[in-house]
C-alpha cells in the first residue's frame, strides 16, 4: 500500500473526537456554501441575460437591414422588397430567418385618453414563435395574401391602460408626410401580449405591414427594412459583420446590441457582481482550509515528528497533507453540487421564487445551468483550496523532529 495514503487513511480514520473535527467540519461547510452560492450565482446571472437577450431579439431581431440613412425618426426611408439576399439568406451559416417589416409611429384615440404607439407591420413570412410564447390572450393576427388586415395585437400594458379588450375595435391616426390632416384606421384587437420588458410593451402593436405601406404611398415592393433571426445569439457580431458585406453599399446592418446598446450594457454590469461573489466565496473557503489544516498540523505535531525521525522526507508529509486536504475539498464539493444543483433544478422545474416583472423584466428567478462554467467553477475551487496548502507547507518545513516529539 502507499505510504502517504496509509497514512491519511488512518488519520481519516480515527478523526472522530479529534480538536481538529470541528475545523474541519467548517472547512467543509465553507467549501460546500461556497461553491453552491457561485453555483446559484452564474445560473442565475446566465439566465437572466438568456432571457433578456431572447425577449430583447424577440422585439429588435438579431440583425436589422435597413436603408443607409442617419435618420433615428420612425418615419423611415422605404427599402425595396427585390434583394439577392431576399427571400433566402442561406450563403452564411447559422442564419435560420430572414422576414420584412415596417414601422409608424401613431396616437390611438379613446373617448378620453390618448397614446402615442408604434405600429410594426409585418408580413406572412414573419416569425410568431416569440410573441405567440408571450401571448395571454386571442390569436395571432391572420395575415393573408388576399386582402389587407385589420387585425392587430397589443399589449397587457396598452389594453389595461386605455380599457381595450379582445374583439374591440381600435381608432388610430397617422400623420403622413405632405398631409395636413392626420389619417385614421380602425383596427381590431385579436390578440394581448405580455413579454415582461415594459419599455417595449408599451409602445409596440402588431399588424398587417400593408397598412403601414397604404399610409406612406408605398408600393407593394416598399418596406423598411429586413429582420435576420439567427441560431446562435453568440453569434451575431460575426454573422452581422459578414452581412456587411452581403447588402451592399446603400444598405446597413446593425446587430441587436447596436440598436438596443442600452440594455446589452447594463447586462454586461451583472456580470461584475457574479465576479465579485465568486471573489468573495473562493477567499472564504481558501481560509477555512488553511484554518483547518493548520489546526491539523498542530495536532499531528507529535507525529510529523516521529515521521522525520524514522527518515520520512518533507515530501511526503505535504503529500499526506495534501490527500487529507482533497479529502476535505472533496466532500466540499460533493455537497456544494448537490445543494447549488438541487436548488437551481428546484427553482428551473417548481419556479419557487416569484419576482416583480415591472423591475426584473422576468415573472419568476431565470435559471440555465451552464456545464462548462459549473465544471470550471469546481476545477477553479479545487485549485485555489490546493493552493493554499502552500502556508501550511511552510509551517511543516520548520517543525523539527525534537521539538516535535515533545511536543504534547
């Protein structure tokens, strides 16, 4: 058998009504919290920016190809519909959509209330995934070839403020360029959405895209611009670079975290306070377990002793301490999995832990369990625990084999 296994096996062993116990229960106990709370930390972090970014694309798109003009105005300059990219955009990988739309700002006008909206319309290629997701109440609206629709979808937040409900008709004007008189639609409510992200909700409704192209004189052939829905998110940096060079001169593309920089910036901030936890977590348990070795050390003082005595090299002592310190990191870790996994799978399956939508833009603590960070997180703890074996070392290299046999 290995000597320095032997040997940790036996204080292992016989560890029960040792002083060290305690220390080492702690130590335990810290490792275990420590890596549960990181655990907790990053799932949540990881599923908060997970589902912001969704509900974010969701509204903006991954991509957006629009005309290359420095007007911020809703009122924008049509694009025409006949592009080498449209209707397939299949010469770069990793795109799954591409779909037209337009915008125009207008007023919906009740008997005593009036608010500003943006009408998106949209078309038959466009992709419903996410709002019918988010859909609380009707249809989606039914966009057909045949003739042009009246159906619309809104908001929670516009309905309840200005009293609207399924089947209500809807009267909205439109001022257009050159008239003087604002242009009105009546429209009809099919549909109520809920996505959380309340700066959006309460601004956008959902229509049929030859609305808004009858208001501007448009052709049938006029859009605003080309939504790119893609597979990846992490991706779309790249892919919009690549698309630069696709659309032409007289087009522009701009990804989700260029039109929306404001909200991708404050995500990035979260990750900040994950930071620091982990800081936090990993120094905690770093000095438990110097504090339970040393301990250790002090209570094996006599046996170190008799060890350098009979010939044992201080490598071999660092290696028994070492295996007694894996012992400890090890059963650290096994419990900190096991309570940081458990409740993530809690709260992913249960939803245990409501939250305000108003301030979080979710209804529930957002959870994704990302595996190569938790298994980086568990490699991270075990390494910085090793390392702080590296003050007890020193103390093992000074004991002396007199002083320590009589060391009582």
């Amino acid at each position: 058998m290995n000597f320095e296994l032997f040997i940790t096996r036996h204080i292992i062993g016989k560890g029960k009504g040792n002083i060290s116990n305690p220390a080492i229960r702690i130590a335990i106990i810290s490792i275990a919290l420590g890596l549960a709370v990181m655990i907790i930390a990053i799932s949540i972090l990881t599923g908060f920016q997970k589902e912001i970014r969704d509900k974010v694309s969701g509204f903006a798109a991954h991509i957006t190809i629009t005309s290359y003009d420095f007007n911020k105005s809703l009122e924008s300059i049509p694009v025409l519909i006949n592009q080498p990219f449209y209707p397939h955009l299949d010469t770069i990988e990793g795109i799954r959509h591409i779909q037209i739309f337009a915008t125009k700002g207008g007023i919906i006008k009740t008997e005593d209330q009036m608010e500003g909206v943006i009408l998106k319309g949209v078309g038959m290629d466009y992709d419903w995934d996410i709002l019918e997701e988010w859909l609380i109440e009707g249809r989606i609206p039914a966009i057909v070839d045949s003739v042009r629709s009246t159906e619309i979808l809104i908001s929670s937040s516009i309905a309840d403020k200005l009293g609207f409900s399924l089947g209500d008709d809807v009267r909205m004007y439109f001022v257009t360029e050159g008239q003087k008189q604002p242009r009105g639609r009546k429209l009809q409510v099919v549909g109520i959405y809920n996505s959380g992200l309340e700066e959006f909700d309460t601004h956008y409704i959902y229509g049929d895209i030859r609305q808004i192209q009858r208001l501007n004189n448009w052709n049938d052939d006029m859009v605003s611009g080309f939504e790119v829905l893609l597979d990846d998110f992490d991706r779309v940096e790249e892919i919009g670079n690549e698309l630069k060079s696709l659309i032409g001169y007289h087009l522009k593309s701009e990804t989700v975290k260029q039109t929306q920089e404001q909200i991708f910036s404050w995500l990035e901030l979260q990750d900040m306070n994950v930071f620091v936890i982990i800081v936090l977590m990993l120094v905690v348990s770093g000095f438990s377990m110097i504090s339970a070795l040393l301990i250790l050390i002090l209570e094996k003082t006599n046996m170190i002793g008799v060890l350098k005595a009979l010939g044992t090299q201080d490598s071999s002592i660092y290696v028994i301490f070492f295996f007694n310190a894996a012992y400890i990191i090890g059963l650290g870790l096994l419990w900190g999995n096991i309570i940081g996994l458990g409740l993530c799978l809690l709260q992913s399956y249960y939803s245990l832990i409501p939250l305000p939508v108003e301030s979080y833009y979710v209804s529930t603590v957002p959870i994704e369990l990302p595996g190569i960070f938790i298994l980086a997180l568990n490699v991270g703890t075990f390494f910085f625990c090793t390392l702080m074996l590296i003050i007890p070392s020193v103390v093992i290299s000074r004991i002396t084999p007199v002083k320590a046999i009589r060391f009582k």
